[in-house]
C-alpha cells in the first residue's frame, strides 16, 4: 500500500481530527487550571565514616526501607499534622501511601561522607516545612537506635527550609503531552470512522441496471 493511500483516509477526516485534539487540549487546560500550587520543603541528612573509609553505596536503600517501616512511618502520620486527613477518614495505609508520593530522596557521596537529600511537597508551606521536619527527626532517631554492624547513622544535617520558589503546574508540558494525546485519539477516531464507513459501503445492496 502507497503512502498517498495510507495519509487519504486521514485527511479526510483531518476536521475530525482537528477537533478531536482542540477538544483534548482545551479540556486538559481547564483541568490544569484547578492544580493546586505545590510548594517544597528539604533537608539534609548525613553520615560520616569514623574511619575515614568510603561509605559503602546502597545507603539510600536502607534509609527508604528503614523509613517506610512501620514502627517509624506511623506514628509520622499518626501525628496532628495528618489530623484533617484522618478526620476525613483516612486510615494509616492510605496516608503512607499519600505520604510515599509526596517524598522524593536522592544520596550523594563526598570522600568518607555520605548526604542524603530530603525533599517534601505539600500545597500549603508550613504544612511542608513541619512534616519534612518530623521525617527528619524520625530518620535521626531510629538511625541513633540502629546498632547494626557496620552502620554509619545519619543525623539531620541543614534543618528542613522551603524551597524560595513554587512548583507551579508545568502549563507548557501538560500542553505538549495534551497535544500529542489529542492528535493521538483523532487518529484513532479517524480510522475507526473509515473502517465503519467502509464496511457500511459494503454492506449496500447493488442493483443491476435494467436492459434496454
């Protein structure tokens, strides 16, 4: 099949087309507009080796499975900053799972030190700042406790502060990936319409044409 015969179907329908991906990025702008704004709290946590020796990687591994354990995540959601949400009937396992999407981690090693990087977001900035700061403290207290052979425990490093600026929705790239979903789905449309057209073609009686 020529190309020419594959691009005619479509631009056929290229108004269908059209209007399909407006219709998409339209509504995916109005949808976008009602974002929250979200605004960044972090803080910095590090372990230094008493021996002068590398930290061994693998560090942040431990830190996510010890924080996500549940002696020490719940009594973080168990507090008064989670009070709403739980007053509005959410148990622990949903709130862990909220709180698991609004961290993000990342290590870094400098020489015998290692410095893991906590970030918290949250539509309101105090609200930020306090729970970045209560998992803070959380992961410094359970480190202090963790006598495990060859453990280098964290301590909070620089206090949790918000970040100076917030994170806006990001119109631009919301609008690109509405874009693309639109033409997408207009494609999409446009051959499903061709396929019923032509089988609805097919589907047509055909009559002789009488003999003079």
């Amino acid at each position: 099949m020529s190309t020419p015969r594959i691009i005619a179907p479509f631009w056929r329908r290229r108004w269908l087309i059209l209007t399909t991906t407006l219709t998409v990025i339209t509504g995916t702008l109005f949808w976008a507009r009602g974002l929250p704004t979200i605004y960044e709290s972090s803080l910095t946590l590090t372990a230094n080796s008493k021996n002068g020796n590398a930290i061994p990687p693998g560090q942040l591994a431990r830190i996510r499975q010890e924080l996500w354990s549940e002696p020490v995540i719940y009594p973080v959601v168990e507090s008064n900053l989670f009070k709403t949400q739980r007053a509005a009937g959410l148990n622990n396992d949903a709130l862990v799972d909220q709180l698991q999407g609004s961290i993000n981690l990342t290590e870094h090693y400098h020489g015998s030190s290692a410095v893991i990087h906590l970030r918290y977001f949250d539509p309101k900035p105090e609200r930020a700042q306090a729970i970045a700061s209560l998992l803070g403290e959380t992961i410094e207290r359970t480190e202090a406790k963790n006598t495990a052979e060859g453990v280098v425990a964290f301590k909070v490093d620089q206090p949790a502060r918000q970040a100076p600026e917030t994170m806006s929705p990001r119109i631009y790239m919301i609008t690109v990936f509405a874009l693309g979903g639109g033409i997408l789905f207009g494609l999409v449309l446009a051959g499903l319409s061709e396929v019923v057209g032509s089988l609805r073609h097919r589907r047509q009686p055909k009559f002789n044409s009488p003999l003079a």
